[in-house]
C-alpha cells in the first residue's frame, strides 16, 4: 500500500484581516487563530484545553483561584475529548517501533514473512507455489499488511510522515482516538485494496494509514479555522504522487484518506454534550462500512 484539540461554541479565529495569525504563547514557532478565553492568549492545538466555553490555556485550568469557567475545567481535555497526557508522541512511537520491528523481522526471516502477511485478495498460484489470501479466511493479512515493509525507502518515507503528521494529531484527540483513527484508516485502505484490486496482487505498507492521518489533518485545521493553504497542497502532490508513479496501490491511498477523514469528522464535530457516543458511534459505523465491503469482494471472490 502503497499528515488541534469540542465545545458547542466554535474555537474563536484570533486574525484579524489579512495579518499572519500569531505564535502560541508556548510554542512560538506554531501560528495559530485561536485564543485562550479567559487571559486572551494565543494557543496551538497542543495547548488548547476543553472549557464549558472555548478553549483554555494550561495555565488559566490549573489556576484554582478563578471564576466557575475554571472549576468546569479541572478535568481538561483535547478538542476531541482525549485527556491531556504528558507524552503526546507516545501512540506514535509505539505505531513507529511495531513497523520498524515487522522490518527487521523481514530483513531476518526473508520474503516467506512478507508472503505470510502481505495483503492478498484469494487464492492463487504463481510457478510452483500456492498462495491464500483474506477470501480464503485469512482476514488477518487486512491488518498485517499494514505494519509490513519490504523495501528501505519505503519504510522510510513512510515512517517520516508518520513521526511528522501523528504527534499533532495525538495531541488533538488523545491517545485511544488516535489508535483508533489510525487502525481504521489502515483497515478501510486495505478494504478498499481488496475491493478494487485483482486477487493476485499483493499489497503491503503503511501509507493507506498515512493517508488516513493526512485526511485528518486537513479536517481538523478546517475545524480549527486554519490556513488550509499548505495542507491542501501537500494532499494535491501526495495524489498526483500516487496515480502518476507505477507499481502503487492507489486504492490504498484513497481507502485509508476517505476513512480517516469521515472519522475525525465525526470526531471533531462531535456534540460536547453526546461527544463520547457519537464519537464511538463513528468509530463502529466506520468498522461496519469495512467488514461490509470485505464481505462483499469476499462473496464475488468465492461465489
């Protein structure tokens, strides 16, 4: 296969005209369009905790001397509903260490560890050898194909845009809904993979997960009423990259950006009040539409 914390009022837009929206008070080297509702400071989305009204600042929640605006937010929270964690790269570390890992483990064991994990839509023989694929039962190889790598470069540009578009996400939604966005978009990649693609090629990498993290990113600067500029023009040169160079699996890439994108949605413009319901309501809807689709193809392979 082969890049932030809901409330019911929106996050206030700090700019003012045509100026540059200013630094975060913590983090100047990250602009941002939205301030802290209590001292007025500007925050990024690392920053940005949940209040009953907008988005506090750490230093205004830890403030126990204040209004009753404080009090509702001694259990601060990411825009998404996560809980504030003192590590916010630590989901993707772990996401990072499993792939490089599953590459060693190829580098080790030769290509019959690639041949037993890689993405394969049904049953076919090539020379003298018979392979099975997820038609045939092996439902595992949607989810392994996604941490398995064969060549350098390719683990290696994966892994830089994991290390550079997750901890900005895992910030914004907290740990558990990071994994999840994450394994879903590897999952409705792989869907998407084995729905379109021909039962006999194989598939493998991370990118339909990263694709997943890129949608995200471009929905939640969309909630955070940033400038989509620069998002939008690394996704037009990530697609143009993935239909114009042979030997990709595009449909990978398009699985995994649809699915990571209807999930933050979901996600971000969850209603502050039902937002753990909705949130998980997505989640499961999104999981339904991909075991939906895997038994469709999985019909017309064995029909």
């Amino acid at each position: 296969m082969d890049q932030v914390p809901g409330s019911p009022q929106e996050p206030r837009d700090a700019r003012q005209g045509d100026a540059a929206p200013p630094g975060c008070y913590r983090h100047p080297d990250r602009t941002t369009g939205i301030t802290c509702t209590r001292c007025e400071r500007p925050i990024c989305p690392e920053c940005m905790v949940s209040a009953s009204v907008g988005f506090q600042c750490p230093e205004c929640v830890r403030d126990g001397s204040g209004t009753g605006r404080t009090a509702q937010a001694t259990a601060p929270r990411t825009v998404a509903g996560g809980a504030l964690t003192a590590d916010t790269r630590l989901v993707t570390k772990i996401l990072l260490g499993i792939n490089v890992a599953v590459f060693i483990a190829v580098l080790a064991v030769g290509d019959g560890l690639v041949q037993d994990l890689e993405l394969i839509g049904g049953a076919f023989t090539r020379e003298d050898l018979q392979f099975i694929g997820v038609a045939e039962g092996e439902w595992y190889r949607l989810l392994t194909a996604v941490f398995l790598h064969q060549a350098p470069m390719h683990i290696i540009f994966n892994m830089l845009s994991l290390w550079w578009l997750g901890p900005p996400l895992e910030a914004a939604f907290g740990r558990v809904r990071f994994l999840a966005l994450y394994l879903l978009s590897g999952l409705g990649g792989s869907a998407l993979s084995y729905l379109l693609a021909a039962q006999n090629q194989p598939s493998l990498g991370a990118s339909g997960a990263i694709f997943g993290l890129l949608g995200a990113t471009v929905i939640l600067m969309r909630r955070l009423n940033y400038d989509m500029r620069p998002v939008l023009i690394l996704l037009a040169l990530n697609l143009v990259f993935t239909f114009a160079w042979p030997d990709i699996a595009w449909q990978a890439h398009v699985g995994g950006l649809v699915m990571g994108a209807a999930v933050t949605y979901g996600m971000v413009h969850a209603p502050r009040a039902r937002r753990a319901l909705v949130q998980g309501a997505t989640c499961a809807v999104a999981f339904l539409v991909i075991v939906a689709v895997v038994w469709v193809r999985t019909g017309q392979l064995m029909g």
